[in-house]
C-alpha cells in the first residue's frame, strides 16, 4: 500500500464491496476509479475481492434428502383432504354417530345445505363452519326421529 | 413479479402461490422444487445442522402452503420465503447455543465440473480456495454470514437483503464490507501462493 496515500487507499477499501455491486452514487465511484488506477495495492484487493465473490456464487449448495419434498407434498395433500373433510354428528333417537364426507373443491358451487347431508339426513339442526366452529367439532348435526 | 419471463410452462412464484389458494398441490410442488435446495442450504448454513436444517425447511414451506390464501400477489415470494426461514434459523439457534459450539463436521460438497474448467491443476486450486471460504463462512458472526449468502450466494440486491435482515441499506453494505473482507483475509495465503 502507498504509504503517502494511506487515507485514500482506507477510504477505498472500505467501499470497494459496495463499489464492486454498482452500489455507489457516480462522484464516490469516480474516485474509486481514479484511485485504482494509480494504486496497484489497491488494484489487487479489487481483483481478490472479485474472486472470492465468484468463488461464494460457484459454491456447492448443500441439498436436502429428497424425502423432504415427498413429505411436504404429503402434508400439503392431508391438510387438504382435512380441510375439505365434513365431520357430521347423527342423532337417531338416543344414540349418536359421526359422519365423515368430502367436501368438493371450491371451484365448485357450494352445495345446499339440505341437499349436501345426503339422502339419509332428514333434519338439519345446526350448521357450523369447520374452520370457525369454537363450540363443537362438527359442521353440521343431524337429528333423525 | 420474481420470474422476468412468466408463461404457462414457467409460471411465478406469484402464480403458482394462487394456483395453491385453490389446492393445488401441483403449483406447490414446483414451488419446492424451484426453491427448496436455496432454502435448505441457506438454513443449513445459519444452523450449521444440516438434520436441524432439514426439519426447518420443512417448517417454512408448511407455512408457505397454509399461508397459500393470505399471500398477496404484489409481495415479493422470495424476500418473503427468506424471511420466514432466517426467522426460524435465528429462533432454533437462540434454543441451542450450547450445541452450536460442537457444530457437526460434514464433507465438503464435490464441486461441479463447469465448462471451461477442464484443467485439473486450476481445477484443485479453485477447489482449495472454495474449502477455504467454505470453512471462512462458519467463522463469520450471524450478521455478517446472513447478508453475504444473501448477497453472493442467492444474489439478492441490498433491498431485499434489507428488507429480510431488517436493517438499513446502509448497514447491508456496511456488514458486507465487513463480511467480504474477512473471506478475503482467510485466504490471504491462497492468493499469496497464486502470485
């Protein structure tokens, strides 16, 4: 480093990076520039500096096991067959049971209520959204004489 | 929009994101496919735990898919992917300082033959220099290691680096300043010996 320029050569290191990324406003890139070209010392670290940001863009990247993408798509699928499942509880006279039925895609209209309970409901008590219901599990609750 | 040249066969991230608004699965398997090795390795190397680094990714991409109808379109997918993922990897890190002192060993990954790379004797120099950075990088503080795998490993610009670190531009460009030189210093001797 030129010893007579040592503030100049400080002042230029410290904004070589952002120099080297286009970072800096014209006038400071400038002087960048006319230092370079009067200080070898300089002119090294630039051209180390370069290489080792090749280096690090050239870097291996380390992969994940491929069974990471097969469980998140097995996630994803569950959550949807989760979300669109319909859990109803049927009461005939004194005993209960739970219903479980897939709900069609959205795309689809979104069917009557009556008519969505199939032909085994009879009466359609309650109505609750699965992804709001606080109270109880099921969407909906169907009461048979 | 994160891809310049959106078609049928290349969709956007934007796209594929309302694509899963409806369940699509299909849209998120190309998002994954598309995105999950930056992901992990970022992860990885924020965690130095390659396992740990694993069940992380698999954390981010799950709330990627149940964010799927809340994400809107004129977000930035990527910004928004590394954000959640150095979220996780500073929360899983702060929960095991202790093991981060006994980082696992893992082989250096085997670099890629590229075009114009045919001369064996460059070939082993620029593998020996790539060692060192690679062992150069887990010596960098979190700060400094966050912005510069940003920077020159993902190649995002100083915005989005901000905008994922959280800090100023003017502290992107102060920490990877920082960061650079450091690398630079650790393979002082390599660059002497190339002389």
């Amino acid at each position: 480093m030129n010893l007579d320029n040592d503030n100049d050569c400080n002042a230029v290191l410290a904004e070589l990076s952002a120099y080297l990324d286009g970072m800096l406003p014209e006038d400071r890139t400038e002087r960048i520039e006319q230092h370079l070209a009067k200080c070898a010392d300089c002119r090294t670290e630039r051209d180390r500096l370069e290489i080792v940001m090749q280096e690090l863009a050239q870097l291996p990247r380390s992969e994940p096991s491929p069974d990471l993408r097969r469980r998140l798509l097995a996630h994803a699928e569950a959550e949807v067959v989760f979300e669109r499942t319909e859990v109803v509880m049927v009461q005939q006279g004194s005993s209960r049971f739970i219903h479980r039925q897939i709900v069609p895609a959205p795309a689809s209209p979104e069917p009557a209520a009556e008519s969505s309970a199939g032909s085994e409901a009879r009466t359609i008590v309650s109505y609750q959204s699965s992804r709001e219901s606080t109270t109880t599990p099921y969407r909906r609750i169907i009461h048979r004489p | 929009m994160d891809d310049p040249t959106p078609s049928l066969d290349n969709p956007t991230d934007a796209q594929l994101m309302q694509r899963m608004a409806n369940d699509d699965v299909r849209a998120f398997d190309v998002l994954l496919t598309r995105h999950q090795t930056a992901v992990f390795h970022f992860i990885r190397r924020l965690t130095g735990n390659a396992s740990q680094a694993e069940d992380l990714t698999q954390e981010c991409f799950l709330r990627v898919w149940r964010a799927r109808g809340s994400y809107l379109p004129t977000a930035m997918f990527r910004t928004w992917i590394f954000t959640i993922a150095r979220r996780l990897a500073l929360d899983a890190a702060k929960s095991r300082r202790v093991e981060i002192l006994f980082l696992e060993e893992e082989p250096f990954p085997a670099a890629s033959n590229s075009a114009g790379e045919s001369d064996p004797h460059h070939m082993a120099e620029r593998r020996e220099l790539a060692c060192i950075l690679d062992a150069a990088l887990d010596r960098l503080s979190p700060d400094l290691l966050e912005v510069i795998l940003l920077r020159d490993v993902e190649q995002m610009s100083y915005d989005q680096i901000a905008s994922i670190v959280g800090c100023p531009l003017g502290t992107v460009k102060s920490r990877l300043n920082a960061a650079r030189t450091q690398l630079r210093s650790a393979a002082r001797n390599w660059f002497e010996a190339e002389r």
